[in-house]
C-alpha cells in the first residue's frame, strides 16, 4: 500500500508541476527574448483565475476557461506596447522596479473590483470524483489538468520548432546579434511572446481556481514558485523549465504529504542542490541582450 501511495503522490506531484510550467514558460520567454524581469506575471495568472471565476456562471466551466485567458492575452497587447517597451534597451533592474509596482496596483485593483473576501469556483459534477486504475485512485480533474497541460506544450513546442515564427524566437534567444545583422527587428515578436506568456499564466489560474482559494495576493504566492522553475531549468531553455517544473511538482507534493513542514522548503533545497552542481540551472544556455 506503501508503493501505491507514493505513486499517487508522484501523480499529483506531475499535476502540480504541470501547473507550475503554464506560468514558469511564459515567464521565461519573455525574460530570454525580452530580457525583462516581470514580476508582475503573477497579477495575470491572479487576473486569470478571478476572470474565470466571474464567467464561470455565465459561460459554463470550459467557455470560461478559453474566454479568460483569451481576455488576459489581449491585455498582454497593452501591457507590452505601454509598458516593457520602453525598457528593452534599459538595464534591467528598471523593468524589475516597474513591473513589481505594476504587480502592486494589479493586487490593490483586485481588490477593489472584487473585494479582499476570497472567492470558490466549484467544478461542473461531470468533472468530479475519482478515476480508479488497477489499485489507484486519482482525482478525475487533476488527470483532465495533466492532459490539458501536455497538449499546450506539445502545441508550444510545435510553434516554437515547426514554424518560421518560433525559429526567429529560437534565433533571437541564443543569437540576437545575428537575427539583428539579418535585418529582422525581434521587437514586433515581443508582442507575440507576451501575449503567449501572460495567457498561460492565466490559464493556469483558470484551470487552477476550482481546486484552490482564489484571492487578491495568490499571484505573489505563484511568482516565487514560478522563478524558482526558470533558475532550476535554465534560462533559456524550453526542456529545461518543462524538467525543473515537473521535477518541483513532485518533489514538493511528495514532501507536503510525508513531511508537510518542510514542503515549502524543498524546492528551496533543490534550486540549492542544482546550482550547486550546474550554475546555469539543468539546461540552461548563455543569454545576449535583446535587441530591437
């Protein structure tokens, strides 16, 4: 019973880590593009979940979970032409001040459009319960959310290998110099990849919302969680943040439940154990400033 027990947790422990990746890849395309540091990414996971909550009613659960993210990817246009813009060619730490005062007022505005009060999404019946198989039992959601996660990075990955969009984003990740010197400008693209980043941080928040408390600071609480996945991967490195966000899913959840004071601690201890061994993170790859 032991070994089926574990395995459960390993489980959930991938549902988990799947979460972690919707926000951790968006994070670290626009920061190995962008070069920006945007603290603020988690308000759009928290303004993905309260939008989800806020349609849940009226659009049923899987209309509201295409519409909200949708709506957040669109704000990303503005967030993006307003506001990172004008610090591509800034030191860093002047997108690093702007987008954590921006996560401040995101927070605040939050609150007092739907109040400080935390607020419960509940799941349509279809999708409760549990799925037994052979000697396991899993939550009927969480499966659904592993499925979902590894279609979107398996359609990421397609857009990002198989198309000339996602090899002028590759080109300009490990070479800007020479995409600059072929005369293509990566700053219409940063629109594109901010628009990506922020509707999977929001996606995980709607999908996340039914099994969690949505509330005005959830994204501070995501964010630390989201950056410790980027350093763990690598910057720069699409495999790198699918291996760190699954391997801290697990690691943490099987923590929490065999020993749930040292849960939170854990992926603190990994991010230690890993630097220590490879200081770019698993698979990470130099990175060169991005230029318009």
């Amino acid at each position: 019973m032991q070994i089926v027990f574990f395995f459960e947790q390993v489980v959930n422990g991938l549902v988990l880590g799947g979460y972690y990746l919707l926000i951790a890849l968006g994070l670290s395309l626009i920061f190995s593009v962008g070069g920006i540091v945007n603290l603020s990414h988690g308000a759009f996971y928290a303004l993905g979940a309260y939008l989800f909550v806020e349609m849940l009613p009226t659009f049923g659960f899987a209309g509201a979970a295409v519409i909200s993210p949708v709506l957040v990817a669109c704000l990303g246009i503005l967030f993006e032409r307003l506001i990172l813009r004008r610090f591509y060619d800034e030191d860093p730490i002047l997108s690093l001040l702007v987008t954590f005062g921006l996560a401040l007022v995101a927070e605040q505005s939050i609150r007092i459009i739907w109040g400080g009060a935390p607020l419960l999404a509940s799941l349509p019946p279809d999708l409760k319960g549990s799925v037994i198989i052979g000697d396991f039992l899993f939550s009927r959601y969480r499966l659904l959310m592993l499925g979902v996660v590894a279609l979107i990075l398996l359609a990421l990955w397609l857009i990002l290998q198989r198309t000339s969009f996602g090899r002028v984003v590759r080109a300009g990740i490990q070479k800007p110099d020479m995409v600059a010197a072929l005369g293509i400008r990566l700053q219409p693209y940063m629109t594109a990849i901010v628009m990506l980043g922020v509707g999977l941080a929001a996606l995980g928040g709607a999908l996340f919302a039914p099994i969690t408390i949505v509330h005005p600071a959830m994204g501070d609480e995501i964010i630390t969680v989201a950056f410790v996945v980027v350093i763990i991967g690598g910057l720069g490195s699409f495999w790198g943040v699918v291996a760190a966000a699954l391997l801290v899913g697990v690691v943490r959840g099987v923590t929490i439940h065999f020993y749930p004071a040292a849960g939170e601690a854990s992926m603190y201890v990994l991010m230690f154990l890993v630097l220590l061994l490879r200081p770019r993170g698993l698979l990470g790859e130099p990175i060169e400033k991005f230029e318009k």
